[in-house]
C-alpha cells in the first residue's frame, strides 16, 4: 500500500500496516511532511474567493488583536493567606 493513501485512513489499517507505515516514516520522514504540505496547497486551491477573503480578513483582525496585546505577569504568593 504506498503510504500517501494510507496516510488518509490511519485508524483504518490494520497494526501490521500501521506498524509497516510507521517504519517507512522512520525511513523518510520527509516525504511524509511533503505529502502533507502539498494536500494543504491543494486544498488551499480549492477555495473560491470568497472563502479566501474570509479566511484573509479572521487572520488579519487576529493579528491586529495580538498586536495590541499586552502580557502581564504577577507572581504567585506561597501563603494563599497573605
């Protein structure tokens, strides 16, 4: 079974074909991120414009929102009584 399918149904296989996918990945582990990375360019093509531009704007108004984040930090007594 060449393992970019099986990759899809992992839950699905058998132990003998997880245990014989996991060694291939030991093997080539590259392959494995590469398969991965070119799906979400697939899937990256499927969308129309609309869906781009909603997905361009929830990240935008996120990275605004981190930007004007401010992390604070107070220390934690070891007495909870003090």
């Amino acid at each position: 079974m060449y393992f970019a399918e099986a990759m899809n149904d992992y839950n699905k296989l058998s132990p003998e074909e997880q245990a014989e996918l996991y060694q291939k990945f030991l093997q080539d582990p590259d392959s494995f991120y590469e398969k991965a990375e070119i799906d979400q360019l697939k899937e990256a093509l499927r969308k129309n414009y609309k869906e781009r531009f909603l997905t361009m704007t929830r990240l935008m108004k996120m990275s605004l929102m981190l930007s004007k984040a401010k992390i604070t930090h107070t220390p934690l007594s070891a007495n909870k009584n003090e």
